[in-house]
C-alpha cells in the first residue's frame, strides 16, 4: 500500500513538472522498494530537489497551486490580508521570480479579482528602476497571480527589524529612490496609495523599489464595500477626507513618504500602529505627530526640514510634487559626501559657541538616559551625539568627521559589547586622534585590571555622577585640562 501512494505521488508530481525526470529518479534511486512517502519527501528536501514549503503542501495531500502556468512556488516571502508572495522559480529556464498569489478567501470574489488583475495591469505600465517590474499576470482554475522582479534583500520592515534605524545618510538616499519612484508613476496619471515599509523593496545593491500600487489611482475604491480594500485605503481616506483634499492627490502619497522618512531615522512609527479602523479614522492621529527633532535631536538641519515638511497635515504645506523632494534629497547626500551639518540640537547656538564646541559620541540604549546625557553636556559646551549600537559608534569615528570621545555606557550594554568596544579603541587612543571613556557597573568592575587605561583612555566604575563623566571626558580630550 506504501508503494502505491508513492506512485501515484510520483505520478502526479511529474504531471505537474515540480520536478524534473531527472530529479526524480535521484530521489528514487535511493530508496529501497518499501520506501514510504515521508521517506521519499525527506530524500528530495535532502537533495533540495523539493523545499520544506513544498513539501509541507504535499503532506497535506494537495499539489493545487504548487506550479501555476510555468512558475513553481518555492518559499512564502510575505502574506497580508488580500495576497501572499513567493520566492518561485521558472520551470522553463530555472529563472527566480517573486509570484503574487490572491488568497483563496478573494478568488470567488468578482470584485476583488477584478482588483488584483488591476493592479498588474497598471504595474506593467511601470518601467523604472526604483519600481518593481511585472512580467506575466496568469489565472490557473481559482488561482488568480502575477509575476515580477524577484528582489533579493527584502522590504524596509526586515531592515528596520534587524538594523533597528538607518543613518540619515542611508535614509536620505532610500527615500530620494522612492521619490524618483512616485514621480515616474505620477507623470503617467498613476499614484501609490499603500505606501509604507513593506511595500518598498530594497535591492541587494541598496536600491529602494516600489512595489504594490494596488490601490493606484481609482476613485472607486475608496467607496468599495470590501472590507480588505477599504482597510488599505483608510489612512489615505482620512488624510484626504480630513484636509478636504481631492481624492487619489499625488501629495497624499508624499505624507506616507515622510512617514517612512521617519521610521527609518528613528525607529518607531510617528504614531502608533494599529488594526483599529476608528482610530485609524481620526485625523489627529495624523496630525499630532510628535517632531523628530524631539525624538533624534542629533540628526542634521536639513533632514529635520524635509521630514517636517513632508509630514504636514494641510497638504498645501508639503512638498507639492515628488520631484521637489528629489530635488531636496539630492542636495542633502551631496551634503552628506561633504561630510559637514549642523544638526536641530546644535543650530541654536552661534559660530562662536560652535567653534569651541567638541564632539562626543555616547552609546546608551536608555531613551532617558540619553536625554539626562544629551542635556547635561550639550549645556557644557559639547555636541552631543548618540548611538545605541557599539559597532555603529565605531563606524562613525571612521569618517572624516569623527566624534573626539566614545563614552560608553555601561549598564545598557552587555558585558562584551562594552569590552569590544573599549579594547577597539585603545587600539587607537594613543594616537591622539581619539578617546573613550567606559562606565562600568559595579559587576563588571572586575573587568578594570584587564583594560589597558591611558592618559585617552579611561574607565569609571558606578556610581558615576555627571560632574565626574563631564571631567573625564574633558580630561581625555584634552589631557591637560580639568574641571575646578
């Protein structure tokens, strides 16, 4: 009985071509004549002939949707609401693909159907570098799919998830990419309308792409009784609806610019996330966006102003077309390869005060702490700037404008990254070209006979008062001098 269920399962996986003859008979050829269907599948996942996608499907006992016109489904990448993609790859000329598949639960929804060939019709229109192509759009029994780039390094959310911020630098050039984007689609009558983080694909050679205009450009949608569709339209409904905007206005796509602008310097969105559609509704959410020069006071002039303008709720106030913002961008990293700004926390001050100021780099992950810091010291004469990674603050005295002094901060940082990072720079302290200062907390006291300290060099034990790391740090810069 064992041999027949795998032959009719070798039956139909050839009918399919989610194999070829060839690895067939590899998977068969090492296994006995009693072998089992479980045994076969794990053979083929071992010659990676079958992924564990595919063949957690076959288990279930339906190969439906598995290969659809020519395209076999390898991984699931992403899943929302209204369609899943996949990693799928050509059963014609083994090329990779992302394949968007609707859910089952739309397939026998004329309306939504209608909605998804939309989307590919008008992204096939779409020919630019910082928009994701579409190549095929194929219907197979209640299986309704497109196919398009597959873009290798994941959307902004993985990013963010794992870099938790970009440097304004990074973040700068993402969003000019996706402005180069909206202004291509807005020449042709075409506007986002979903846009957020996972909706912008970033390519392995740090190429910011659209993807996803589902919701482009149709007045319908918005008074469309579905609930899938309405949901993805709702922020744009309520800023639109709220401001007395036009609906499918090019500017709203430019407010969801800024509020990916913002999550990628800082984080966190500018306002909460959330599946609630009454507060999703309300205007406020939107318009009492807390500045990011509260939130990242460090961060350059010029990014602070783009942010802000992007972000204003009266959608005169904003940028008026996506090449303004282009234009802005493109200025700021000519800036950025200068290497030079003045940032929201230190423009306040005059020249004067600026030249006799001097540049530290804290690592602190406490959001409180950093602010205690960052005030303290920025009221003694010193720019203040701030990192939550040991690795990052490293990079940064790398450039050709370094900070003088890394402190490093203790209590926030695991045992080995403040070690690392300490031995990292005594590698370079006595050079003159840089200092560190490490806080210790009490338990890692033990850790002071092994650190090599030096007139640049330094380390304080807790407790540490703020009179004290000011003094050490200015003793470190500046060897000569301390504090009465």
């Amino acid at each position: 009985m064992a041999r027949n269920e795998l032959d009719e399962l070798v039956q139909r996986i050839v009918a399919t071509r989610l194999v070829t003859p060839q690895q067939l008979d590899e998977g068969l050829a090492a296994l006995g004549p009693a072998s089992t269907v479980p045994q076969f599948l794990r053979e083929m996942e071992r010659l990676q002939h079958l992924t564990t996608y595919q063949t957690g499907i076959i288990r279930r006992g339906d190969l439906a949707g598995l290969v659809l016109g020519d395209y076999k489904l390898m991984y699931r990448n992403a899943s929302g609401s209204f369609a899943r993609v996949f990693r799928a790859c050509s059963v014609v000329d083994n090329s990779m693909l992302g394949l968007k598949l609707l859910r089952q639960r739309w397939a026998k929804d004329a309306d939504c159907v209608a909605l998804f060939h939309r989307e590919a019709q008008i992204c096939r229109k779409l020919k630019h570098e910082n928009i994701v192509p579409i190549f095929n759009v194929g219907s197979q029994d209640d299986f309704h799919y497109f196919t398009m780039e597959f873009v290798e390094g994941g959307n902004l959310r993985d990013f963010i998830n794992i870099r938790k911020t970009l440097s304004p630098q990074e973040a700068t050039r993402c969003i000019v990419d996706m402005a180069k984007g909206l202004d291509y689609a807005a020449n042709r009558g075409i506007t986002h309308r979903d846009l957020k983080l996972t909706n912008v694909l970033m390519s392995s050679q740090g190429v910011a792409k659209l993807v996803d205009f589902g919701l482009a450009g149709d007045t319908s949608i918005s008074k469309n009784s579905n609930g899938a569709e309405t949901g993805r339209a709702l922020e744009y409904a309520t800023l639109e609806k709220g401001t007395q905007a036009p609906i499918n206005d090019p500017r709203s796509d430019l407010f969801f610019l800024g509020v990916v602008y913002y999550e990628l310097l800082t984080g966190d969105p500018p306002y909460p996330r959330t599946r609630d559609r009454f507060e999703r509704k309300q205007l406020n959410r939107y318009a009492q966006i807390r500045p990011i020069q509260d939130v990242q006071p460090d961060l350059p002039t010029p990014v602070v102003e783009i942010v802000n303008q992007l972000l204003q709720v009266n959608p005169a106030d904003r940028f008026q077309q996506s090449r303004d913002v282009v234009h802005a961008g493109t200025s700021l990293l000519h800036k950025f390869e200068q290497n030079r700004f003045r940032t929201s926390a230190t423009s306040k001050h005059d020249s004067k005060s600026d030249e006799k100021q001097r540049t530290i780099m804290i690592v602190e992950r406490r959001t409180k702490h950093q602010k205690l810091l960052r005030d303290y010291l920025s009221k003694h004469a010193f720019r203040v700037l701030v990192s939550t990674d040991v690795d990052r603050a490293l990079k940064r005295l790398e450039t050709p404008d370094p900070p003088e002094c890394l402190v490093l901060i203790g209590d926030s940082l695991d045992e080995s990254e403040i070690l690392r990072g300490f031995r990292s720079m005594t590698r370079t302290s006595n050079d003159g070209t840089a200092s560190v200062i490490a806080v210790l907390p009490s338990e890692y006291s033990q850790h002071r006979q092994d650190l090599a300290e030096n007139q640049r060099a330094r380390i304080l034990v807790q407790p540490v008062t703020l009179r004290s790391l000011r003094n050490a740090i200015s003793a470190a810069i500046m060897p000569e001098t301390s504090i009465d």
